[in-house]
C-alpha cells in the first residue's frame, strides 16, 4: 500500500506533519478529515523515505504495546472522551479528537489505532484489548458492559470518577510521604558527610593523643572504620539480601507470607487494610454499577487490592456466591475485612442497594486513608528528627570527651 507524508492544520489550527497508509491520496485525504485535520499537503514518499519518517511512529507502536500510560494521563483522556460521548459525538469521532489532544505519545497511538479498528466494525471494548498494559480488565470490562447496555457515555462517566479518584488517592499517599523521604535523604547525608569526612580526620588528631580513648569514641571510630574500609561488602550484602528477597517474595507462598506480615504491622499494617478496602468497595461498586455481572466483578477486583490475603478472600467469596450463597457471609467467614464493612455489604444486599452502600464505605474508607496517613506522618517526623538528633549528639559527645580530657590534663 502506498505510504504518504502530509502536513495538516489540527482543531486548534497548529500545523502537523505524519506519515500514513492509504490507498490513494483521496483516501489519504479522507483519513486524516476523519481524524479532524485537513491537509495542507500530501505527498507519495518511496519505502526507503517511509520506513525513515515512520521511525518515530515505529517506536510509538512499540510502547504502545509494551509501555504504560500515567494514571493521570489516562484519567484526563477518560473525562474527556466520556463529556463527547455525553455530547451526541459519535464514538469514532469523538476517539479521533482525542488522540489528536492527548500529548503522552504513548495514549495518542494507541486511541488513534483503537479508533481505526472502531471505524472498521470491531466493538470499542474488543479494540481496547490490544493495549493491556494501558487498558485494564477493569476499564475494558466496563466498557463491553456499556456497549451492550447501550449506556456507554454514562459508563465512560462512571469510568472517569474511578480513575480520578485513584488518582486523587495516590497523590495524596505521594504528597505525605514527600516530607518523611525528604528527611531520611538529608538525615542519610548528614550521617555519610560525618562518617566519610569529618571523624577520619578527628581520628588522626586523636592518634597523636598518646591516650586511652573513652568507649564511645572507640565505637564511632571503629564505626567509621568499618564503613569506611568495608562499604563495598556491605553493598554486596545489601544487594545479595535484596535480591534473595524479590525471589522469595516472587513466589506464591512468599508473596502470601510477606502481604500477612505486612497487615500484622503495627499502624502501618492498619492503613494497608484501609487502602485495600477502598479499593475493593469502589472497584466492586462501579463495575456493579456498569453493569459488569457479580461474578466477572469480583475476578477483575481480587486483583486491584495488590494483598495476597484479601485477594484469597474474595476468590473464596466469588465461588461460593458462584454457589448461589450472599456475599458478605463468605467475606465475613475471611476475617479479613472489618465488621463494619461486612454489615454494610449484607444490609446493601438485603435492600437491594449494593451499589450504593460500597460507594459509601469506599468514601468513609478515602477519608479514613487520609485521617491515618496524616497521623503516620505527624509520628514519623519526630522520630526521624530524634534519630537524626540522636546520632549527631552521639557523635559530638564522641568526638569532645577525649579532647576536654586532653584540656583538663592541660591544666
């Protein structure tokens, strides 16, 4: 098939140049009209000069196969196509617009190629399916359920809360641990600075002393020493102990042990479960909502809760709902999820209000999250400043008790 360049004005009228397929340039033409640019001009390019231009295109089918897309990103693209769909816009349209907006090249690819296969017969959900690392089960899920239901602009709608209020939730676990990394980098610095520059050359002053040092300045010195003479052992046991870890931990059996230790953590381990209920109610909720059935609801959940424990939960709750048994007893049968979360599902199935009820206990749970990671915060600042406070201390006391024994043998 022939291969033409072409540059083109876009919607908001910025020239743009590309290469593309098509069967003449009437058809060229028609294929960019389609994806809302119109062309300035087009030319035949040779095999040689297409296979150059579409190197860049080349490595964007690449990623968009392989690579991921920000959540952020996907949120926006989201929000957006759903307000078009919501506006009359057909899908195929409203699809060439917003791979024509969107800027992660990644995205842009990848809708651009979902719209032709859109164009040419095939279901938006099926066409989503060549993308699974930027589309989800979860995201394609909803969109088959909205296609069939013929509601697919209000699923894209429910589609766009979801991910931004993942979005919403991880930026708020990011921007709390901001200040908790920023001072264990500075506190790690402050320790390496002393070690690596200043206690070598106290230790040379105090070599010349003729004296016996008191015990805590032979254990910084011997500290230093060590670190200083044997830091690339301590890189390897370090690496060795890493790697010996992420393979354990790889396993079935590790990765199960590892998310039990993890909900068994004193504070932390409360706020692991908090993240993960949120995450099981609202997933549930808005696929249930979608009209996703129960039963492929539940297999696409156990896997956004990212906790081997809850995910075994909810299994064994999927197969015997499969058995024609409520859903809250076998959750509640788990001991897993707390009982407030429980009682609320079975009062939601008893009113017929499931739906509704995990919205709400997903919504208590976000500001449970944000209430909990707040007070992590607010404990784990003053512990870093003690220990940060306490190893300086440590090695002033260190370094002046030799030398007001060397001045008071003075006087």
């Amino acid at each position: 098939m022939p291969v033409y360049s072409y540059t083109a004005l876009n919607s908001k009228g910025k020239s743009v140049k590309g290469i593309l397929d098509a069967e003449n340039a009437k058809a060229a033409k028609a294929k960019l009209r389609q994806d809302s640019l119109f062309p300035t001009d087009i030319r035949e390019v040779s095999e040689e000069k297409a296979m150059r231009g579409k190197g860049l295109s080349m490595e964007i089918d690449f990623k968009a196969m392989r690579g991921k897309v920000k959540l952020q990103d996907l949120a926006m693209a989201v929000r957006q196509l759903a307000t078009l769909t919501g506006a009359g816009i057909p899908l195929v349209s409203a699809l060439g617009a917003l791979s024509n907006q969107v800027e992660d090249v990644v995205l842009k690819k990848a809708l651009s190629q979902v719209r032709e296969k859109v164009n040419e017969g095939s279901g938006f959900a099926n066409a989503l399916k060549d993308f699974p690392k930027i589309f989800s089960p979860l995201f394609i899920n909803m969109v088959n359920a909205g296609e069939n239901s013929g509601t697919l602009d209000l699923v894209l709608g429910r589609l766009a809360d979801f991910t931004e209020s993942q979005v919403e939730m991880r930026n708020r676990i990011r921007s709390a641990m901001v200040y908790p990394i920023m001072m264990a980098i500075i506190g790690s610095g402050i320790v390496a600075y002393l070690v690596a520059f200043v206690i070598p050359k106290i230790s040379l002053i105090f070599e010349g002393m003729h004296k016996a040092l008191p015990a805590v300045t032979l254990a910084l010195l011997g500290f230093s020493h060590f670190l200083g003479s044997y830091w690339y052992l301590i890189l390897i046991f370090l690496g060795g102990v890493t790697y010996l870890f992420r393979r354990w931990k790889a396993t079935e059996k590790g990765h199960l042990r590892f998310d039990q230790f993890m909900l068994k953590v004193p504070i932390f381990g409360v706020l692991v479960l908090k993240i993960a209920v949120s995450r099981f109610t609202r997933t549930l909720a808005t696929l249930l909502k979608s009209g996703v059935p129960i039963m492929s609801a539940m297999e696409i959940v156990k896997n956004v809760v990212a906790n081997k424990v809850l995910e075994k939960a909810i299994e064994t709750a999927r197969e015997n709902v499969k058995e024609g048994e409520a859903i809250g007893k076998p959750l509640e049968r788990s001991g897993v999820f707390p009982p407030v979360v429980i009682h609320m599902i079975t009062v939601g199935e008893q009113t017929g209000e499931l739906e509704n009820m995990l919205f709400r206990v997903a919504d208590a749970y976000d500001s449970e999250v944000q209430t909990t990671i707040n007070g992590l915060t607010s404990i784990f600042e003053p512990i870093m400043l003690l220990v940060m406070a306490g190893f300086v201390g440590f090695t002033v006391i260190a370094i002046m008790l030799p030398i007001m024994d060397m001045t008071s043998g003075l006087h």
